[in-house]
C-alpha cells in the first residue's frame, strides 16, 4: 500500500508541474485549481488500476 500511495504522489508531482508549465506556455493565466485537479484525476486513476492490476495478478 505505501509504494501505491508513493507512486500517486510520484505521478501527481508529474502531472502537476507539466499542467502548470504547459498553462505557462500556452495560456496568458496560469490556473493552479485545473492543474491541480487534472493532477488528481490522473493520478487517483492510474495508481488505482495500477493497484487492482497488482493485486490481481498476485491472486492468479
């Protein structure tokens, strides 16, 4: 469990910076609530079937 909460720091940390260099770049405002909840969403979606898809491969 700590190496999925780890990772979802490790993948929001990611996604975070590259939203917020990415409004930097594109956008006249830089807009931390989208970037963080892009961050989130992302990263809540991919450790959890990142999760399922090791616990289930454990069962087999």
């Amino acid at each position: 469990m700590k190496k999925a909460i780890l990772k979802f720091f490790i993948y929001f940390s990611i996604f975070f910076i590259s939203n917020l260099i990415s409004d930097i770049l594109f956008k006249p405002h830089i807009y931390f609530l989208t970037a963080f909840s892009t961050a989130f969403g992302i990263s809540l979606g991919i450790a959890t079937i990142e999760l399922y898809i090791n616990k289930k491969s454990k069962e087999v």
